[in-house]
C-alpha cells in the first residue's frame, strides 16, 4: 500500500487486569494514588526459595468472565487475557456480526505462556503416569491459545496471531495490530499481552539469574526503577489489551475514541541473550525509528512509559538512550515507570502499559514512578517521582525491551479528526 494511503488507526475500548486490581479502572485508580500491587508470595510456597514476592492479582475471580466448565481446560494466562479481552471488547462497544466477523481479528502475546500447567502436569507424569494428564495439557500451555480461545469467544474471524518476544510481547502484539489495519487487512483488531507464571518454575528461574529484588521484608518498596538503591524486578502477571480501530470505522459508528496510534517501531540489539546493548543503542534506534514512523520530531513527545524494570542495567542504559534520541529535551520530559507499581507483567508488560499511556493522553495525568528515595546519579531524567502528575499530554512513548535484545516502542497521539 503506497504511503499516503495508509489507513489511520485510533483506540477505542481498553481492558486492564494488574496486580493493583482486576478492570481498568481499580488499576489506573490505584496508580494514580501511587499504591503498589506487590506483596507475599500465596500461589505457592516459597519458603525454600530466595525470594519471596511478587505481583500477584488477588481479586480475580474467572467464573466472573469463563463458563465454569472451562476454567479447569485453560491456564491462568488464558483467563486473564479473556477477562481483559471481554473488558476492552466491552468498553469498545464494537459488534460482530456474519457481516463484519472476517474484518476483526486478535494478537495476544505472552512472554513465556503456560508454564505453571507445564510445571504441574511434568510432575503428574512422573508421580502419577501419562493417563493422569488431562487432554486439555497442550492447549492449555501454548501461548496462541489465548488469542485462539478469544476469537472463538467473541467469534473475530480475522487474522489471528500470537507474539513471543519476551518483554516486548505485549506491545509487538499491538505494533503488529496497528499494521495490519494500517494495510487495510482488517478494519479492527484485538491485541495486547497476558502473561501468569508465578509459579516455582518461574520464580526460581528468575532468581538463580539474579533478576530478581530479594527485599522480601519490604515488598511494597521492592520495585524502585532509576533509584540508587534498586536491586532486581519483582515478577507480577496480568493482561493488558486494547481494542484498535481504522478511524473510518470508529467515526461510523460514532465511537468513544481515546487516543491514535501514529508509530511503531521495532530493533534487535543482536549483542547478548539478557543484557541491553552498550549505551542503549538498539533502544535508542527503536525510539528513533518510532519516531520516524509517525513523522514527529522528537521535540514533540511530552511523555514516556518508561521499561524502567528497576535492574541496574536496564535503567541507566535506557536513559542514556532517551538522551540520545531526545538530545535537551530528555530533560523536559516526563517520564514514569509504572513497573514500581505493578511490578513488572513480563509478556503483558507492553500491553499494560500501552493501556496507561493511552490513558494518561486520555484523561491528561501521568502516573508516578514510586519509591524513586535516592535517584542513581546515572539516572537524572524527571521521572515523575512518587505523585502522579496532571499534565497535557499530546504525544506519549511506550517502551518495551527484552531477553534476545528484542526492543519494541509504541507511539500514541491525543485524537484530532483532522
């Protein structure tokens, strides 16, 4: 399709789940009274693991969005990204019809999908024998299944597709959405990220990386992205999905229209499999080519959704990048990682935070980064430190990096019809 012929793509339904609440609005509610969602571990016990958080989401129940029967056939990544599906879906106010059906598609993605099923039917086969395995075990665990089971759902029988990138899961999903609208392949998409591995599994594995904070006495303070004092991510699960629309179909039927998707951009560090490259150079690029996507000047941007996932590296090396792409006006930027919140949603990180960002242009406040104390003097940007701010927001950037040096940015724009 040639360029100026590129359909233009608005956002019109949002659904949230997060260890701060389940639905959209007890999440951004709570993040703009800066709580946290992080606590003790409950799903399992870790007495004999080294670290002992998590955000875990404790008011979700899936009989409220799942027909009972079909509870025990999912894994909970699934249920999530149903319920956050339903909300945005909802929230949208678009229908399927026989009509429309082929024009509506869905891409969910998810870092690393059913791995607490994986872990509890390897131990039944070993315990208990193959026949003990239910036969819904291999649907139930791979990670297209969430956006199979919403389609089916909501019967979107258009294209369909799930992302497999890490911490950049959630916003490919959303990235790749956008295009396939923007070429005229479908005129709606449903698309985000769900990820729930707080099992032994996952956060065993994590913590023998030493990624993870062990500030078990202190959870609530255990998330502090860009201060001094910050020692690993806490792992957290969710889903995060929004509902994108060609803007000649919202305007159709007179849709609520919450911002516009103008630039996508998408990099590989191709330098080490969980360390960023040296001075942030395939973040940086991202932004840049984002940037580029939507032809704006960097000059333009008010705002960022910080990856900000409170490592040491991570941190220093993504603001070395927003200062090399925003040059002065890095210092003019507001810039918040809501990771010190939520915790950090893995594969549903991207699709939470590109709800907050389209949010924050929505209703013209930016979340806080919280328990930023003692700012890493390599970390000097306005991070918005622990209040969330009103501020007029035209143009916010959504990062996301991940293990694979796999990097993903997110452009988003407050609607104007002309």
């Amino acid at each position: 399709m040639c360029e100026n012929k590129k359909r233009r793509v608005v956002i019109t339904g949002v659904g949230m789940i997060t260890p701060l609440g389940t639905g959209t609005e007890k999440s951004w509610d709570a993040l703009l009274e800066g709580k946290s969602g992080i606590g003790h571990i409950t799903h399992f016990d870790c007495s004999n693991l080294p670290v002992h958080i998590a955000g875990e989401v404790k008011d979700f129940n899936p009989a409220d969005f799942i027909e009972e029967k079909e509870i025990k056939k999912m894994d909970r990544f699934i249920h999530f990204a149903i319920a956050a599906s339903q909300m945005a879906f909802e929230d949208s106010g678009l229908k399927i019809t026989e009509k429309n059906a082929e024009r509506v598609g869905v891409i969910i993605g998810s870092g690393i999908g059913g791995l607490p099923s994986i872990e509890h039917y390897t131990r039944v086969l070993y315990e208990k024998g193959h026949r003990r395995i239910t036969p819904f075990f291999i649907p139930m665990s791979i990670i297209n299944l969430a956006s199979g089971r919403v389609s089916i759902l909501l019967g979107a029988r258009g294209p369909n597709s799930a992302v497999v990138t890490a911490c950049s899961s959630g916003s490919h999903a959303i990235g790749d959405a956008f295009r396939i609208i923007q070429r005229g392949e479908a005129d709606a998409m449903i698309a985000g990220g769900s990820e729930a591995v707080i099992c032994g599994l996952g956060i065993a594995g994590f913590a023998v990386m030493k990624a993870l904070s062990r500030r078990n006495d202190e959870p609530e303070k255990a998330s502090r992205p860009f201060d001094r004092d910050r020692d690993g991510f806490v792992m957290a699960e969710g889903a995060g999905i929004v509902v994108l629309e060609s803007l000649e179909s919202a305007l159709e039927r007179g849709a609520r229209i919450y911002a516009e998707i103008v630039g996508y951009g998408m990099t590989g560090d191709a330098y080490h499999i969980t360390s960023p490259s040296p001075d942030g150079e395939g973040a940086a690029r991202c932004m840049k080519l984002t940037l580029e996507d939507a032809g704006i000047s960097p000059e333009e941007v008010d705002y960022i959704n910080a990856h900000g996932t409170s490592t040491k590296y991570n941190d220093e090396l993504e603001t070395m990048a927003i200062k090399n792409v925003f040059g002065e006006h890095a210092y003019k930027l507001a810039v918040s990682s809501t990771k010190s919140m939520t915790g950090h949603l893995l594969g549903a990180a991207g699709g939470v935070e590109a709800v907050i960002s389209t949010l924050s242009i929505y209703h013209g406040i930016v979340p806080p980064t919280t328990n930023l104390e003692n700012p890493d003097p390599e970390c000097d940007l306005d991070y918005v430190p622990n209040k969330a701010r009103k501020m007029e927001v035209n143009y916010a950037l959504s990062n996301s990096f991940g293990f694979g040096g796999t990097n993903a940015c997110l452009l988003f724009k407050k609607f104007k019809e002309d």
